[in-house]
C-alpha cells in the first residue's frame, strides 16, 4: 500500500489538555481475524454505541470487522495520535467504514458548555476525517448518533445457558415509558444536523445512515442512558448490512 497521509497533518490543531475532556477518556484497538487475509473487511469508528454491535454486525456481514473505539474529540491529542496509530498497523483497504462520533466530546474548551464555535469545529473536524478515511475504503457510511433517554429503568443480569456455557445479559425491568434527555439531546441533534449535512455536501463514497431516526421509530429500549438492550443489535446489525 502506498504511503498515506496522517490524520495529523490534515486536522493541524490539536487539543491537549484537562478542562474539555471526561473524568475517564478510554479507547479500543479491534483487529477482527488478525491472522488472514479476509475476502471483505470492514471497519467501526466511534464509541460504545457503534463498539455493542460489532460481533453482532461481523456474524451479518459475514466477513471479520475491525474496531477503532474511542471516547475522544476528533482534535483531541488522544483521538489524534491513536487514529494514526490505528491505521499504521493495517496494509489493507476496508470495503466499507462505518463512523459515529460525537456522543462524547461535548464539553466547550474551557470545561464549560459547548458553543457555536464548538459546532463549527465539530464539522471541521468531522470533513477532515473523511478525507483522512477515504485513502482507506470506497465506501464510508456516516451515521447519525442516539438521542440521550433519562435513565429510570431497574437492571438486573439475566442467566442463559448457551453452548454448554453460562452466559449473562442485561435486560430492563418495568414499563414505563422512556424520557428523553433533552439537556443533552440538544447538542445532540446540532451534531446531527452537522453529520446529515456533511452526508448531503461530500461527494462519493460517503454515505448517510440516519440511525438514530431509524430506532427512534422501533420499539426497542434502552439498559441506561443511550445503550439499546441486546435485543436490538441484531436489527441494527442489519440495518448496517443493507448499507453495504
């Protein structure tokens, strides 16, 4: 594979420091099938919203699924020198790459609320990625993230005997009907706005997967906050291949 371009040298300024970042900042480096040479790969960029389907959505698709995770901002020294880490252990192309960022990283600069500056930095960043992504695959799928739900629901770990082994999932007890968060909604729907319009600007091969539309309508519910009960993955799982 030819030389590639660093995330680095296309985003320019960084961020490194503590007042816009979480009490924990955290990553996840996934190189599914490590050992061959796979027919068809794809790759996962985001936090724990998209990282919950990954097995889920290689068993779909058939074909070994890499994972960069991350709970940074796209300019954040963190998110920037990982990526770069990232992509300088692979020699091969993705035949599709599916981003959804912007959960985390919403906190202002200087530790306060996030501001219009912010927004347009956000979807500065956000372009540079894509063109960072493109010397990697054909086909780039940008999906737009979850709304935020008040968390009410009481959890407990399920036991299911599977394959001769003990397994535990989470499932939620009780009926009430979910609230949404609108303090953090709010940011939420502006960055969603930022992805559909970068979707709708971008030329080929980026691609707008409105999941978070698409659960909205569903009947599925959620463990906490903003992660869907297991139940859910599969139907995910599958909206994802149909991109594909």
């Amino acid at each position: 594979m030819k030389a590639m371009q660093s995330y680095r040298d296309l985003i320019g300024d960084t961020y490194k420091g503590c007042p816009a970042r979480e009490p924990v900042e955290w990553s996840n480096f996934w190189y599914d099938g490590a050992d061959c040479r796979a027919g068809r790969r794809c790759l996962l960029i985001g936090d724990s919203t998209i990282r919950m389907v990954r097995s889920t959505f290689a068993k779909v698709a058939g074909c070994p699924v890499d994972m960069f995770g991350t709970s940074s901002a796209l300019d954040d020294e963190l998110f920037v020198s990982q990526i770069d880490a990232f992509f300088g252990c692979i020699d091969y192309r993705y035949d599709a790459i599916f981003v959804q960022t912007g959960h985390h990283g919403r906190i202002g600069k200087d530790g306060g609320r996030y501001g219009e500056d912010d927004f347009l930095k956000f979807g500065r960043d956000y372009r540079c990625l894509l063109s960072f992504l493109r010397q990697y695959s054909d086909k780039i799928i940008i999906e737009t993230i979850y709304d935020s739900v008040i968390p009410t629901k009481i959890l407990k770990a399920d036991k299911y005997l599977f394959k001769g082994k003990i397994h535990r999932c989470l499932v939620r007890l009780g009926l009430e009907k979910e609230i949404p968060d609108d303090t953090i909604n709010g940011v939420t729907r502006r960055k969603n706005d930022i992805v559909m319009s970068l979707a709708a600007s971008e030329p080929y091969p980026v691609i707008l997967l409105d999941i978070n539309g698409i659960m909205n309508r569903t009947g599925y519910v959620h463990i906490d906050h903003i992660h869907f009960e297991d139940a859910a993955k599969m139907f995910i799982a599958h909206r994802m291949q149909e991109m594909l």
